[in-house]
C-alpha cells in the first residue's frame, strides 16, 4: 500500500496498522482494489491531497482512502465493485459536494478472503 502513495501523481500519505503477508491470496486483490480507488480519485476528484489507512487485524483488512476533491460520488464505481467482487469483499462511498470523498474497502480474512 505504501508504494500506492509514492507512486500517486497527486500528494498521498500512507498509514497502517497490521499488513498482510505477501503470500496471502487477499494481499494482492486488495492492493488492486485500492489501486482502483486511488485511480479514480486521481482521475476524478480534483483532489490535491490522497490519505490511505490500511488497518489489520486477526479477522478484517480495511482500507480507508479519503481525498479533498470535490465529493458527490454516490455509489461505487463499477471498476472498483468488480475488483473488490473478486475477493468477496465490499466497498462503500461517502462524498459531500466540495468535501471530498472517503472510500472504505472491507475484507474479511480467510479462505479466498471471503466471510
């Protein structure tokens, strides 16, 4: 995840609590899914500034982006509903009109990632 923020076009931080073992199948589906998210924020919101959360733990992997971009955004985009089907996650949006917007990726841990 770090490396999404150094390579981001648009001014990213990166912050996590837990990680993932690069041999657990969820690792790579949720490293494309934030890719994704990033993607579209670059791409979409106007945003200056990209916060991603990584946030670890025995049983869910949660992945917080928030950008300062122009908000509004209604419903998850269908590129990044098809990454996150992959692993049987989910994906939430939050955007107020010229508050940004916030975008939560949840996975449970397991067998394919699924719950």
């Amino acid at each position: 995840m770090r490396s999404l923020a150094v390579i981001s076009p648009t001014s990213a931080s990166f912050t996590g609590d837990g990680d993932l073992p690069a041999d657990d199948p969820l690792a790579v589906g949720v490293y494309l899914a934030a890719g994704e998210a990033l993607t579209n924020a670059v791409k979409h919101s106007g945003a200056t500034e990209i916060t991603i959360v990584l946030d670890v733990d025995a049983d869910t992997v949660r992945i917080v982006l928030r950008d300062n971009g122009i908000g509004d955004l209604r419903q998850v985009p269908p590129s990044l509903s098809s990454r996150v089907d992959t692993f049987r996650g989910s994906a939430q949006v939050h955007g107020l009109v010229g508050q940004g917007t916030t975008v939560t990726i949840t996975a449970g841990r397991g067998i394919g990632g699924g719950r």
